[in-house]
C-alpha cells in the first residue's frame, strides 16, 4: 500500500466521521454536502491508487 494512497483512504474516513457527527447535530446541510463530497473524492482516489499502481 502506498503512502498517498494510504493518507487518502485515512482522510475520506475521517471526513465520513465528521459527516455522521454533523447529521447527529443537525449542523447546515451544504456543510454536511460538501463533507460528504469531500470525503468521497478522498476514498475514491485512494482506493483508485491503489488499483491503478499496483
């Protein structure tokens, strides 16, 4: 696993876990879109990095 690719995946989950804790606080909606967004680039270019270089 590369280290890109690793800190990617780490911060797609990371920016998930703040996604699930603005939904239980009720924060804004575009805040909670664009997290969201945000955290699924993360994970899909980390998971594509990994497929594609290796």
């Amino acid at each position: 696993m590369s280290g890109l690719s690793t800190v990617l995946i780490v911060v797609g989950l990371f920016l998930l876990g703040g996604v699930y804790s603005f939904v239980k606080q009720k924060m804004p909606k575009n805040l909670i879109v664009l997290l969201s967004i945000g955290a699924g680039m993360c994970l899909v270019a980390g998971v594509l990095r990994l497929e594609v270089w290796n």
